[in-house]
C-alpha cells in the first residue's frame, strides 16, 4: 500500500531518467504474469535527484523467465543463481540489472544469514534494513510509476535520517550498522537517535563479532570505495564497529595517514586499513593483499634505518623486498623525510638496469645461485651511487666481481 507522500517528501520525478527501459523491463514482466518494481538503493537515489547506472528489479514470479528474454532482447548474457532466486543481465555499456525474485527473510540466529522464501512485494520491503532502502517502484503497465512506501521512507528522506524498520534489524544482520554509517556520511544524513541506540547496543552486545570475516571485508571494501571514506572509518572507529569486529586497531594515527590516502586508488586504502587490523588467516584476502598489509604494518622496524639512509644503494637495499603495493601506501601515509625515499625508489632507482645481469654473467661462465645475485647487487649499487657511469665501466666492474669470485 503506497502512503500518503509527507509535505515535502520528494515524489518521483515526472519522466523517469531511462523511462523507455524501466517501462520495457515493466512490459517484460506483464508477459509473464508478473509485477514488476524498481527497489531499494535506485528508487532512493532516484527521488534524491541521483541516479547511478545499475538497476535492482523485483520481479513477483519467474525471475528466471523475464531476465532471460530480457537478455535475448538487449542482445547479452543473464546469469542465474536458482538457489537465490536472482539473476544479473549485462548490459552493453558495463552497467547491469539485477533481478531477483520477492522473498520474505527469516533469520535463524543473530549474524546468519537469512531463510528465504518467496513472497509478494510488501514482505519483500519489511525484510529491508532502512526506511529509505524498503521503496518500491512499480513499473508494470497500467499501474508505471507508482510508487509503494509502507514503512514512510519518503519522510525520511525529506527529513534527511536513516531509520531502521524493526528494533532486531542490527542483531539479525550487524552488516547494517557499516551500511548505516555508509548510507548516513554518504548522503549527509543523520542515523535516527532511536536506530542509533540499537545500532550501539548491537555493537556492545558483540554482534558484529559473529559476522563471518567474509562479510565484514565485503563491508570494508565497499566503504573504502567511497568518495567519503575518511569520515566513514572516522565514524567506524567512534562507534566502535571496527574494534567488535577484529581482536585490535592500531589506531594511533590512523585518520591522519589515510586522510592522506584519500581519492587514491580504494585498493590502497584498503591495504592500508587492513594494515592496522588484527588479520587472522580466517580473513579472506589475497596473497598480495596480505603481505602488502604485512609490510606496511612492519615498516615501523625499517623507518630509522630509511631515514637515515644517505646512498641510493642503501635505499634501494631496504625497499626492494617490500611489495609494490605497500611501497605506493607507504609513499602517500608517511612524513616527508621517508617519504622522498620511497618515491625515489619508485619513479627511479627500482627501474635501473645494468649492463652486468643473468645473461651476461652466463656469458662469462659463472652458474646462477647466490654469487651471481651479489656481482648484479654491487654493480647495480655502483651504478645507482654514480661510482660507474658507463655501460663500459660496468662492465669492467662485473668482470673484476667475476673474476674475483672465480678465484674465491
Ligand atoms: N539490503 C538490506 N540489508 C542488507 C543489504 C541490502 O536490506 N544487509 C537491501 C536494501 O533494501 C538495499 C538493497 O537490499 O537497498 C540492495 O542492496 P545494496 O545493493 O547493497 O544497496 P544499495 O541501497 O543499492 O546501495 P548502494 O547505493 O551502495 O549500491
């Protein structure tokens, strides 16, 4: 049932941004005897005045059926997960649409995930973690445009707050208290007092400590995805979500270093926050991940010794173990006096090549193996010291090297 739209609660526009889709995707439906919506996150930015490329639609029947004559006419492919009851058509251009089947959730314990059943549209909404996520948009023929908002999300747009719909929202699915704070710093609003106090006594009850660490990665990346990530880990670290979540935070100078790091690449916001997370094996992150984390957490041993170092040799000596990616870090979250360093090994030092490498030493009949890596290491020192400046007198120097190690 579609409330009574608030004195300035925003209504939807009168022509739709993409309205010859949204009604196709509507008539697709209708051939298959189903209801068609547009709901949570598009029909929220859509009476925000925003818009995004992706479009999540309910479909009350046959997910399957209408995702995959919807592909057929947009020419792509639809993926189908019978299990979740949800498919994805890929459009040309990048963007995608969901389709997913209305379902009612049941929650077997605090942090599990949901049984799901079928179920019509208003189930569908009620199962939704805010006011402001549980619109629907109705697109099928006859009834294009309507929009349905039982839980007044409407008002809470208007009056700028994110509200949950029940008071177990937080303890059933604790991932909405990093949305909460996702959705509030992202577009300006405040959490609802009365939401506030549940999402704090969740995280004092310790439910975010029973997400699975899958999931609370998941959370991280998305924020650190985020134009505004500084204030969100900011809020996450008032709030306490962070320290439910893993056994500790490095907290001390945290927002200062990754105030540095923002509007970089995410991944390196992501490196460099996994970096001050105690990060068991049971988190889910790749190799790289992991040992970039590693080494940016590790780099307080190295800093004297880099900021002491005075020969490109030594610089490039102690940066060159460490992974790319937690150099990049490194080069944007630490003081100038090491951060010059770096940024030298970065754009210079770690591009020099000698003339003396593998093949050449081979040339001279020495085997690969320890030997072989020290004559590269100390012509290429020679080199990045400007103790050798040509191609000849490196030369030299790796046959001296050789020379010398054949007689040891
Ligand atoms: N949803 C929910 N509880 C969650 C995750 C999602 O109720 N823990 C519902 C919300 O209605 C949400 C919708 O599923 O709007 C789609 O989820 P998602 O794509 O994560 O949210 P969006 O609102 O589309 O967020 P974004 O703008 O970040 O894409």
């Amino acid at each position: 049932m579609a409330s009574k739209p608030e004195a300035g609660a925003p209504a939807p526009p009168a022509t739709l941004p993409a309205e010859p889709l949204l009604r196709l995707l509507g008539g697709t439906g209708s051939e298959f005897g189903t209801r068609t919506f547009l709901v949570g996150g598009p029909v929220r930015d859509l009476l925000l005045g925003l818009s995004g490329p992706d479009l999540d639609i309910a479909v009350e029947s046959s997910p399957d059926l209408v995702g995959r004559a919807l592909a057929e006419r947009f020419g792509t492919r639809f993926i189908y997960h019978r299990r979740f009851m949800s498919g994805t058509v890929q459009l040309a251009d990048g963007s995608h649409i969901d389709i997913t089947r209305t379902r009612t959730e049941e929650y077997p314990g605090p942090a599990v995930l949901p049984r799901v059943r079928p179920a019509g549209i208003e189930d569908d909404l009620v199962r939704r973690d805010f006011t402001i996520n549980a619109l629907a948009l109705e697109l099928s023929p006859g009834s294009f445009g309507r929009l349905i908002d039982p839980h007044c999300g409407r008002l809470d747009l208007a009056r700028r707050r994110v509200r949950v719909l029940h008071d177990a929202s937080f303890r059933d699915d604790p991932t909405r208290a990093y949305r909460a704070i996702r959705f509030a710093v992202r577009l300006g609003f405040e959490i609802e007092p009365g939401t506030l106090a549940l999402m704090r006594a969740a995280i004092r009850e310790g439910f975010p400590g029973l997400l699975t660490p899958e999931r609370v990665l998941y959370e991280l990346r998305l924020v650190c995805a985020e134009p505004l990530v500084l204030p969100m880990v900011e809020a996450l670290l008032r709030e306490k979500l962070l320290h439910a979540c893993f056994d500790s935070v490095a907290e001390r100078g945290l927002l200062r270093r990754l105030q540095r790091l923002a509007g970089i690449d995410p991944e390196l916001l992501f490196v460099f926050l996994l970096s001050r997370l105690s990060l068991t094996d049971r988190f889910p992150v790749t190799t790289g991940e992991r040992d970039a984390a590693r080494a940016v957490r590790e780099f307080d041993r190295l800093r004297p010794r880099l900021a002491r170092a005075r020969r490109p040799s030594t610089v490039h000596r102690l940066l060159a173990p460490i992974p790319g990616e937690a150099l990049e870090v490194l080069a944007r979250t630490e003081a100038a006096a090491v951060r010059r360093p770096i940024r030298l090994y970065l754009d210079r030092l770690r591009h020099v090549r000698t003339a003396v490498d593998g093949r050449f030493l081979r040339s001279l009949g020495i085997r690969p193996g320890p030997a072989f890596r020290r004559i590269i290491e100390k012509v290429r020192a020679a080199r990045l010291d400007g103790r050798v400046g040509t191609r000849e007198q490196e030369i030299e120097l790796g046959r001296r090297l050789a020379r010398r190690q054949g007689n040891g």
